[in-house]
C-alpha cells in the first residue's frame, strides 16, 4: 500500500518538474514560455510544494 503511494508522488513529481521547466511545446511559437516564465512557474511549484508539507505537519501535530 505505501509503494503505491510513493508511486503517486513520484508520477506528481515528475509532473510539476515537467511544468516548471517548460520552455516550448509542439503548439508552435507563440506558445514559447520565456526565462521570467519559467522562473515565476519554479516559484509556483516550490510554494505548493511548502504549502503542502505545511499542511501535512499541521494534521500531523493535531492526530498527536
């Protein structure tokens, strides 16, 4: 059970990886994303990131 959980988190990983890192995709130039893009996506991801784990030690201190 818990390897399936880590499987997730991993494949979510990879995912917000992938989206902070994006410069162009196969929809052409006008889709092209910039360095200042790029960096306001990294900001995006470390926040959800820290968002998360923040509410993951809330619940924790409140079951203990």
């Amino acid at each position: 059970m818990a390897s399936y959980y880590v499987k997730i988190v991993k494949n979510r990983l990879a995912k917000w990886i992938d989206y902070a890192r994006f410069r162009e995709d196969d929809r052409g130039a006008c889709y092209y994303s910039n360095d200042y893009d790029r960096g306001l996506r990294q900001q995006e991801v470390v926040r959800a990131l820290v968002d998360g784990i923040m509410s993951v030690e809330v619940l924790q201190k409140s079951i203990c």
